[in-house]
C-alpha cells in the first residue's frame, strides 16, 4: 500500500482534511467518524459509479451502524440544473435526511457540484464529503468550496461557497476512467502548474505518458497532492474570489466559452480549457509581457496533449458573444487570466472583442499545423 498524502485546508470558519492515496475507500467508516458524522448518510452518485463503488461504501458504512440513503442523478453537463438539485433534496427528504446527517458525493464533477449545492441549502447547511472518482473533480471540484448549477445562460452561474467536512481521493477510481477523461484531470493540473508553480509544471510535462495513462499511483498521487496544495494556498488567501482566488480562471475565460457553443459532451471540460490555456497564452504575449521564448515553451507543452476531437466548428463569433456572459465579467468589461512568467498569473480587463476573435484563429491555426 503506498504512503497517503493528508492535506490540512484552511477557511474562514475552520478546516478540513484531504486523503490522497490508493484503497482509501475501505476506511471510509473511520473517516466519517473521524468528523463526528453521525445522522443518516446521503449518498449522491450516478449509475455507473454506484455500481462500481457504491454498494461496497454502503456495506463499510452500514456495518458500523450508519443508515444510508442513495440517491442517483442521470450523467451530463446538462443535468447540473436546479431542478435536479430540486429532485435530490425531495427525495433525500422523502427519505429522512435529517439536520444531522451527512451527504456524500461519490463521482465526478457534475455530482460534485450538485451534490455540494444540495448539502450547501438542504436544513441550511448538512455536513458534506466529497469522493471525487475522475482525477478533473480531484484536482478541480473537490478542493476549494465552490458548488453550483448550470443556468440556461451559462455553467455554473447559480451556486454557492461551500465548504467541505472531508475530501477523500482514492487513486483506484481513475483507473476505470476513459482517455479523454484523464486529459480534462490533466488540464487542471496543468492549468496549476502555469499559474503557481513552473517547476510542478516541468514535472508534469515530464510525467505526461504516467499521468494520461495512470499506471503510476505514486505519480498520480504526488500530482494530484501538490495541484490540491497549490490551489488551496490560493483559496486560503481569497476564498469567496474577491481577488488573488480569479487567477483560478486560467484558460477558463475561452474554455467555458468554447464547451458552451461546441455543446457539453461534445467537448470535455479540461479539453476546453486547454484550449483556453492556448488562448490566454497566446494573448499573455500579444498584450501582455510575456517572452516570446516563454510563449514558445508554453505553446509547445499544450500542443503535446493529445485532444481526439474536431476543431474544424470553433466559431470566433459565437464565442467571443459566449465570453459576455461569463461569470468574470465585471463592469461590463471582460477580466483574462494573462501569463507575466510561467508559473506567475495575474487579471487583465478590457481585452479587445477583436482580440478574443484572434486567439480562437490563433487556436485553431496551431492545432490545424500540428496534424
């Protein structure tokens, strides 16, 4: 069994505890207890991931005396809205939830963010512990106390700061997950690498082949610790992302805009953002400061990971109009995530519409010559 990595996030009101390693699952009993969790357990997952996981936690859980509720959400973006937040608490209220009890996500990011919008109003607030099993909702909705739903306007534009009780993260979930599914985890990692820290950056550069195919746990676990331990740093300094906390944003600016009009589904979520990355780098030195050479560098790294969709239907229109309607908008005016160095990040507003148009062109132009 290999060494766990436990990570201790602070917040505002108290902190809690990260686990990073392989067979966590099996001591999930002494985890909860380990939070003084002692009403009903809500446990909120989809099909696929209760059938892989969900009846051996039950089992751990009702063995030691909890009572344990179920309650299953179709996959997909599309139904991160609020009225499956709606169906969840009816039916964990229907069920006997209690004030007391515990609510547990057991998936990916969409049950991440919807089960933790849920547990965030359900009694005003019912503790909350996060089982991530894709390595994007381990590094990306897991850590930090974001939840929320989708609006019919834009992702994630209904939801809440919510903090976790307990995050649990087993590495022998992602052993299951599809090719394209490691790539939008490894975005966000990459993602923390190019804004806080260069030499994480190199190391993930290093270790692509190990991380995209998952046969290394130790790997897996040192870059899933240190990504969790650099955006905790940035949530620790500015939690309701009132300032250093939107430097997060990194390639999501273009990303969102890109997974909005492309369709969710047809692109993965870190697959767009990488795009993003691309464009905010790309952007970082056309009206930035960034070095040609740095750019050089950083252009060469993303053009590494291997994306298995068409860029052919990017349409420079449509998202610089989806870029208005993002959360980053402020003062009617956009806020990008530029690049000073590899590793240092900070906000730029007022981005000119024509020059969102051409780092889609540039994105396309790159990938178009890399085939």
């Amino acid at each position: 069994m290999l060494e766990t990595a436990i990570l201790k996030i602070n917040h505002q009101v108290g902190s809690y505890k990260i686990h990073v390693g392989q067979g966590l699952l099996h001591s999930i009993t002494e985890m909860l207890s380990s939070i003084t969790a002692s009403g009903p357990v809500g446990i909120v997952s989809n099909a696929t991931v209760n059938d892989l996981y969900g009846s051996a936690i039950r089992q751990n859980l009702n063995q030691a005396g909890f009572v344990t509720r179920t309650i299953l959400i179709p996959e997909g973006e599309e139904f991160k809205t609020l009225a499956s937040a709606e169906q969840v608490i009816s039916a964990l209220i229907a069920q006997g939830m209690e004030r007391s009890g515990t609510i547990v996500t057991l998936g990916g990011g969409v049950v991440t963010d919807l089960g933790g919008f849920v547990a965030s109003i359900l009694y005003r607030g019912v503790k909350l512990v996060h089982i991530p099993t894709t390595l994007l909702s381990m590094v990306d909705a897991a850590v930090g106390g974001k939840t929320g739903v989708n609006h019919s306007r834009g992702k994630n534009l209904i939801g809440s700061f919510y903090q976790p009780d307990l995050v649990i993260m087993d590495v022998n979930t992602l052993e299951t997950l599809q090719g394209r599914d490691r790539i939008s985890g490894y975005a966000e990692m990459f993602k923390m690498g190019a804004i806080r820290d260069k030499s994480y950056l190199d190391f993930l550069v290093e270790n692509m082949d190990e991380l995209l195919q998952t046969h290394s746990p130790q790997v897996l676990i040192k870059a899933i610790a240190r990504s969790c331990e650099l955006k905790a740093e940035v949530v620790e300094a500015d939690e309701k992302e009132a300032d250093l906390r939107r430097i997060l944003n990194f390639g999501h600016t273009l990303g969102h805009a890109i997974e909005s009009t492309l369709g969710y589904g047809v692109v993965r979520h870190g697959e767009a953002v990488i795009l993003g990355m691309y464009a905010a780098g790309w952007l970082s030195n056309q009206v930035g400061d960034l070095a040609k050479e740095d750019w050089e560098q950083f252009s060469g790294m993303l053009l590494r990971i291997p994306l298995k969709f068409s860029l052919q239907a990017l349409n420079p229109d449509a998202i610089e109009q989806a870029t208005r309607l993002d959360k980053k908008v402020a003062n009617s005016q956009l806020n990008f995530v530029l690049l000073h160095h590899l590793g240092e990040a900070y906000i730029q507003t007022g981005v000119p519409t024509l020059m969102i148009k051409l780092a889609v062109d540039a994105i396309k132009g790159a990938w178009e010559n890399k085939q």
